[in-house]
C-alpha cells in the first residue's frame, strides 16, 4: 500500500477504512497527491507480496477508470461576445484608429535602417475617413500577409508575433479586435507580393465564424501590389466627433501619437477625404521655439532605456502644438505624463511641473518587452511590475528639478509680464477717482461759498423768496461759485511758487507692483509699499501681498476681490496723503481724515471691482503672449 497509490487503494478497500473522496472544492493537484498511509503494522494488515503489488499495479482503480485525472483546455462559448466586452477597455475613437495605423508601422519595420533612420524603400500609409459611410480605411504599402498570416491575425488572439521584437509595439495580440469597440464589422484585403491574390476576410462583432476569401475584382486597384487595406465598418455615432472623427482630428491623432516615428525618412504618411482633400502627416521640431531642459538616454535596466526630450515653450506655442509631455512606448503615445497615475502619484511635482502648460516633450521608453515599463493592453498606463517604483524614480529623479527650476522662472517672468496689466489698471482708476473726488471737492466749495453769501446779506431767517428775486439770488450764486474757483486756482499757484516740485494734478502719478523697495532688509523687515518721487510702489514681497496673491499653474495672477481690496487700502492711503500734501494742509482732525480715507477707499474698491473681469482677461492675454 506504501508502494503505489493503487495498492492503498486496494488496501483501503480490502479494510473498508478508506471511504470515498469528497471531491467538491478540491484542486486538480490536490486530486492528483496520494495521501501517505500509516504503516500497515499499525492497521494490523498483511505487507502484500511483490506478486500481488504487480497484479494490483495492472488493475486500473475505479477513480482512474472515472477519468478524473485528465488534461482539461479552456473553453469559450461565445468568443466574439467576449472580445466584445474586452474591448470595451477602449474609450476613444482616436485610440482605437491607432491601433490600426500602428500595424501598418509594424509591417514596415522590416524595410527600417537605425543607422540612417530611414527606410530602404519608399512607404506610404493612408487613412481615408469617410463621414458619409461612416467608415475608416488603412492603406500601407508594405508587405502584405499570406493567407494563413491574414486568417491568424484576425482570429487568433494572444498570439503576437512581434513581442520581443525591439521596435516592434504588438505585444498582445488584441489590437486587429478594437473596432469591436465602436464599429459593427471589420474588413481586411491584403496580398504579399503582385502575383497574389488579393484575399479578403470580414469580421462581423456579433459572429464568432470567419472565412478568407479572394476581393472582388473591382477593389484590386485600391490595394498596392504588397501592401494591407483595413476598412472599419459602421462606425456608431456616439463615438463620432468633430476632433477625432474628421481630417484635421485624425491627422491631428496620428501627429501626437506617432511624432516619434514621423521624423524617420523615406517614410509618407497621408489623411485624406474622399472629396480630395489632404493632409501630410509631419514630425514635431521642439528646438524651432521651445528651451530644451533635458535630453538625454537614461538606463532603466533589464535591457530597457527611456529618450528624454522634455523642454519649456512660451505659451501660445505650446497651445498650438498640443505637445504635453507624454509616456512614449516604442515611439508610440502612452499618454500624458500627468494622466499616467501610476508615475504622478509618487510625484512631488505633479502639478506645478506635469501638468505646467508649456512644458512639452516626451519620454520614449524603447528596448526589451520585459523591461521594468510595460504598457497595458489598451497602451494608456503601465503594468505594476517588480521593478515600475524603480523606474519611476530614476526618471523622477533626472527629470523633475530642473523641470521645476526652469518653469519657476517662466512663472516668474510671466507674472511680472501679466501685472503690468494690474498696474495699468490700479493707475487709470486712481485718476479717475482723483478726478471724481475733486468734482466733489469743488461741489462743495461753491455750496459753502454760496452759504457765506446768503450770510453776509442776512438771507439765513428767510423762509420764502419773492419771485422778483429768484433772478438776483442766481447771479449772486454763480457769482459766489466763480469767486470760490478763482479764490481755489490762487491758492494753488501760491502753493506752486512755494514748492516747485510739488506737481499741480495727479495726472502725471503712477502706481507699480514691484519686487521689493530700496530701503528693504532682508534679515529686518520689508516694506508694504512706498512713494517715491510720482510712483506709489507696491511691494510684492510683503507677506500680506504674498498670502493675497495667486496663480494659475501657468503663472498668470489670479485677480480676486481679497487682492483688489488689499490694493485698494494701500494706494487709498497714499493718495489721501498726496492731496493732503498738494493741498499743503491737512484734515481738521481725526473724524475729517477718517471720513476722507473710507470714502476714498470706497469708491477706488468699487472701481476696481467692477474693472476685474476685463482685468483678468487683460492678465491671462498678456501672460500668454510672453
């Protein structure tokens, strides 16, 4: 029994000790593991001799005849309804015409010379979309597939011929399967060389059988003389939109994403309509603008290397080239470095450097497919592998000071730059309420001098005018009002000859933000703001502009009401100051220049509320075109 599985099972049946196996919830190893036995001394039973272990050796046990121990394949019932919910994974249109345009990349790999960075014959790929049909076709000239290739690539899944291959992206075997995402049927023609036939397969979504066949006559002047068409079929309307489903949003796609590969020569790339319009496809140059802050080819291990292009570009330039620094994987687009997050997570710059506006580039990771950076099925994040924190880090490490250095002093550019527009602002609306205070000023003056009129003829006690009057005591009001401006006018050209370098308005004053006063220290203290000479200096440095002052990750102001409030007290302050000194006296007391501040400050804060939405929009305008 302690010889063979057979034996004890023999013996266990001899003894009627051994009962039947509950095999629910038990492995297939566990089923397959004979249980060692007491010694048969301890159970009291005979060792069975050599001829009767050969004899029960022959004799098959009523488990083994019930045929438990056997090798058992995965079935799939239905494998198109399956791979429809696979590749449900893809959420965009864009992603999904990529996975067709990227085989047309791998077909041609085999014509690619690294040396030159170019390829030994001339290759051309088209994609024509067709909004009418609602249909997308991929044309490449390269080497077509043999009929066995045409039906394994359509129909087996799992079976990539190019993993491992160094510039090859075909990792899964998936990717001739994503237009079940959004189209109902998916059409392929191709042919290896001219005396081929041209052969043709369809694949419907909702159907699990194919056949390979030859195309219809009509349809062999589409297809070069080696080359692939691939045609997606019914394409749904809710995965239409003007920025992925059109000319300029396809071309657009296949510029961002294969800008690695664009710059390879002898290399065509074409998105057409099939009114004739075209657009040629063509690589992004990022030292035609842009600072280039890191270029380099870092070792990842495992055969793995990233090519680091990551540079800082002003800010129109980096809208219009839509180039945020993004994962690359054999030349082809993972996705924005922000939106990989597996990598920003562990970042400590994840918004003021990844996701800066102007910075742009990529990184390209190329080498081993086992390397530690191995991109998911749907190529949009990487794998968690023993060796990703590793990497991450290493990249983390080259990468992201001097990113942060670089953009801190654009941010710091650009802000200067866009509170120029703040300064015009807090400038233009001091005048006017310089200008609106002084109207009051004068209302007043000829109010009271009117008053010291009607006292002098001893008017006060009159209650009612006589309408033969009324003419006299308005000539004597407008002559009071013009004594009073001229009275005004001599005081201030005696004020004038007094101190010349007083000025006569406050038209020639000025308010600035500036970063930091002449008189700072900065081991003491640091000044709020100053007047010096016409200029009212703000000082940026001050903690309480600092707490008051923010910006956007791309370092334009942000103009609020707790800023513009701040701005308004300091400026108010200087400029009751100013007319005070140009008046050459000052308030009758306390409650005079208390009443004075406050109303000044109000009707400046109510200006510059009121001015904040275009300021904003001034800021951001001129913030972007530095």
């Amino acid at each position: 029994a302690l010889r063979s599985p057979l034996a004890y099972a023999k013996a266990g049946r001899c003894t009627g000790a051994q009962k039947k196996p509950n095999l629910k919830g038990q492995s297939r190893l566990a089923l397959a593991t004979p249980v060692i036995a007491p010694a048969a001394a301890e159970v009291g039973e005979p060792d069975l001799s050599a001829e009767e272990d050969a004899a029960t050796a022959k004799t098959p046990s009523r488990v083994a005849e019930a045929g438990i121990f056997r090798e058992l394949e995965l079935r799939v019932s239905s494998p198109a309804v399956l791979l429809n919910h696979i590749a449900e994974r893809y959420s965009s249109t864009s992603r999904i015409l990529m996975e067709f345009v990227d085989n047309a990349f791998d077909s041609a790999e085999s014509f690619f010379d690294k040396d030159t960075n170019s390829y030994s014959r001339p290759v051309n790929i088209q994609v024509l979309v067709d909004t009418v049909q609602s249909a997308v076709t991929v044309i490449d000239n390269c080497q077509g597939m043999s009929p066995d290739t045409l039906a394994r690539v359509t129909t087996n899944v799992g079976e990539s011929q190019k993993r491992g291959q160094s510039f090859l992206n075909g990792q899964f075997g998936f990717g001739m399967q994503a237009f079940r995402a959004c189209c109902s049927a998916l059409r392929v023609r191709s042919r290896a060389s001219v005396d081929d036939p041209l052969l043709e397969i369809n694949v419907d979504r909702d159907v699990s059988q194919v056949s390979v066949q030859e195309a219809p006559l009509s349809s062999y002047g589409m297809v070069p003389s080696s080359g692939t068409e691939v045609t997606l079929l019914g394409l749904e309307d809710h995965w239409k939109s003007q920025d992925t489903f059109s000319l300029a949003g396809v071309a657009a796609e296949i510029e961002a994403h294969f800008e690695r590969l664009l710059s390879r020569g002898n290399l065509n790339v074409k998105v057409s309509l099939p009114d004739g319009k075209t657009h040629d496809c063509k690589p992004l140059d990022y030292t035609a603008g842009a600072e280039v802050v890191i270029n380099e080819v870092v070792d990842l291990s495992a055969g793995q290397r990233a090519e680091i292009l990551l540079a800082v570009a002003p800010q129109r330039l980096a809208s219009a080239w839509q180039r945020p620094a993004r994962f690359f994987a054999k030349g082809r687009r993972i996705g924005d470095v922000a939106n990989v997050h597996s990598f920003v997570k562990g970042s400590v710059h994840r918004w003021d450097v990844w996701s800066h506006p102007q910075l742009v580039g990529y990184i390209d990771i190329i080498g081993e497919d086992d390397g530690p950076l191995r991109p998911m099925i749907t190529r949009d994040e990487f794998k968690n592998t023993r060796g990703r924190l590793a990497a991450y880090r290493q990249l983390a490490e080259i990468s992201e000071e001097p990113l942060a250095e670089a953009l801190a002093s654009v941010n710091s550019a650009r802000s200067m730059k866009s509170l120029e527009s703040l300064e015009e602002v807090l400038t233009a609306e001091l005048h006017r309420v310089d200008k609106q205070e002084k109207r009051a000023e004068r209302k007043k003056q000829r109010e009271a001098s009117f008053q010291d009129v009607v006292e002098d003829n001893g008017q006060m006690d009159v209650v009612e005018v006589p309408a033969a009057d009324e003419l006299k005591i308005r000539e004597a009001e407008h002559a009071a009002a013009t004594q009073a401006e001229a009275e005004h006018a001599d005081e201030a050209e005696a004020s004038e000859s007094q101190a010349e370098e007083k000025p006569k308005s406050l038209e020639s004053f000025m308010v600035r933000l500036v970063d930091g006063l002449p008189e700072d220290h900065e081991e003491t203290t640091i000044g709020r703001s100053a007047l010096v000479g016409n200029t009212i200096m703000v000082n940026t440095r001050h903690a309480d502009f600092q707490d008051r002052y923010k910006k956007t990750r791309s370092g334009a102001p942000k103009i609020d009401e707790r800023l513009c409030s701040y701005l308004a007290n300091i400026v108010s302050a200087h400029y009751r100051d100013i007319m005070d000194d140009m008046k050459g006296s000052a308030p009758v007391g306390r409650l005079e220049a208390f009443e004075n501040m406050i109303g000044t400050y109000c009707r400046y804060e109510e200006r510059l509320r009121k001015a904040m939405p275009t300021l904003s929009k001034m800021s951001e305008e001129r913030a972007a075109s530095n």
